[in-house]
C-alpha cells in the first residue's frame, strides 16, 4: 500500500502544522497550530473545490511537530499528541476513538491497514500494529515504509540491508529479501503478491520474486511513486511509464504528473495512471 501524504504540497497560508490526505483522495485534513482540526471533502470530477466537511478543537495543544494519518476512506485521523500517545479521533462524529501509548522512540508517523481497523507505527528499530478497538500490539520486525497485500495478510517493510515480509496479525517472518543494494523508498506489492517492487540507495528499481525471494534482473530506475497497476504491470510515474515486471521491457508511456497551482494541491487518485489529481482550495 502506497502512502501519498508526504507527496501533497500545501500552499494556503497560514499553513498548517499537519496535513494529511485518505488513500481514496476524497478526504483531506489539516491540523492548525492553534490545535483545530478542519475536514475538507474533495468531491469527482474535474477541478474539483474542496468542501468544507467538519471542524473541532483538539482536547488538548498539538506538539510542535505533530504526525497525523488517515483511514483509507477518511472516517478516522490519527494524530500524535504529547507524551508519546497517538490519538484516533473518528472525524464523522468528532470524539475521539481511542488513544494508543506509543513505545519509547516512536513519534506517531505510519499508516492505516486497508481494512481500517488496524493502524501500524514507525519506530527507530521496528514496528508496532494497533487495533482500532484496542487489544494487544503485535510487534513487528521491520520499519517504514510499509506496503500491506490486499487480503491485509502480510506486511513488508524495510530492515538493515534488505526487505523483509511478516505476517501481520502475528509478527512472523516469512520472507527475507536481501541484496546488496540497500532498500529506499518507495515499495509496492503485485495485486496476487507473486512480485515485491522497492527503490534503491542508487535509485535503482528492484523487483523480487516473492515465492522464491529471487531478485529479477531489471535495469530501470526507480519512481518517487510506484504501483502495480496488474500483476505485471509496474507504473513508474517520475519515469512515464510502465514495464512489464517478467522482462523489464516499456510496454507503454504515462502522462506527466501533474503541478498542484498556489490555490490547490495534490491528492491521491487511484483511478489515474499516475497516482494523484490536483484539488483546489475554495476561494
């Protein structure tokens, strides 16, 4: 699952501490520094103005530098508060949902599971897997950036040199991917997950064989942004184009992404070729 939050630019003034936009771009939120949340709803269509949804005060002043992330459709904001504690506020009615202590060293950024129940934050050294509705963590082994397969069974993310694939209701490895080249940012699962996609320190695409944790012998660059848009098809949108994963061959081009203006910015699309569609601020 690939995050775009870091990817939006915001230039309204003033601007705000945090920003953060839902995995289907249809929800955005700001956090101001005086400690409001605003909702904004991104409507379809072409140059779409964002609405005004919802606005609450936080119970409590943000921190300096607060991380915040959303639900894939919006219904829920996580946002890190003082004293190392993540607060889930659920944004359709305003309370907060729950409030999670994070361990020493963690500062609340990570992301939400697909299936909105589960929330996975970034520490130093590993990671830690929260339900919405509370329980044990589940400790996990790896780092961000995280990518989750569609069935929401395993979770691969970064460790040391290589990659690695756990389960995510338990924490166990199943699957190490190393190589030479240091794993970066970004990472992509194939939509059956027969193919595990990564950047590389030198900004060399990797692309692994999941059932035997074979590399494949592409030379390509990588992309800021990738995904799969089949199961062999990896969409590389700083690179316009797409190559079949089985021989590293084009088999097409994309458009250029496009450039959010000073009154928009940019918001996940799932639906382009490239990944994001510009939304604009009301005047």
């Amino acid at each position: 699952m690939l995050s775009l939050v870091t990817a939006l630019v915001f230039l309204q003034r003033p601007p705000p501490l945090a920003l953060a936009a839902s995995e289907d771009g249809a929800t955005v939120v700001t956090l101001q520094a005086e400690g409001k949340v605003i909702v904004w709803q991104v409507p379809a269509g072409p140059r779409p103005v964002m609405k005004l949804a919802a606005e609450f005060q936080l119970p409590q002043p943000p921190p300096a530098q607060p991380q915040m992330f959303l639900s894939p459709h919006g219904s829920y904001a996580s946002i890190s508060t003082a004293n190392r504690t993540a607060s889930v506020f659920d944004l359709r009615t305003k309370a907060l949902a729950i409030e999670i202590r994070l361990p020493q060293g963690f500062k609340g950024d990570g992301i939400w599971h697909t299936n909105g129940h589960t929330l996975i934050f970034n520490g130093p050294a590993y990671s830690v897997a929260e339900l919405l509705a509370g329980g044990p963590a589940v400790l996990l082994p790896l780092t961000a950036p995280y990518a989750v397969t569609k069935d929401g069974r395993f979770v691969a993310g970064f460790s040391g040199t290589g990659v690695i694939l756990a389960e995510l209701a338990t924490g166990r490895i199943k699957k190490r991917f190393e190589d030479a080249l240091p794993a970066q940012p970004p990472i992509a699962f194939s939509p059956n997950n027969a193919f595990l996609a990564t950047g590389s320190q030198i900004s060399k695409l990797k692309v692994w064989s999941i059932p035997n944790a074979k590399r494949l012998p592409i030379a390509s660059r990588t992309s800021t942004t990738m995904r799969f848009a089949t199961e062999y098809e990896l969409l590389l949108p700083d690179l316009r184009k797409v190559i079949d994963v089985r021989t590293g061959l084009t088999t097409r081009s994309l458009p250029p992404k496009p450039v959010p203006p000073a009154n928009g910015i940019l918001v996940p699309a799932p639906n382009s070729p490239v990944g994001v569609r510009v939304a604009y601020w009301p005047p």
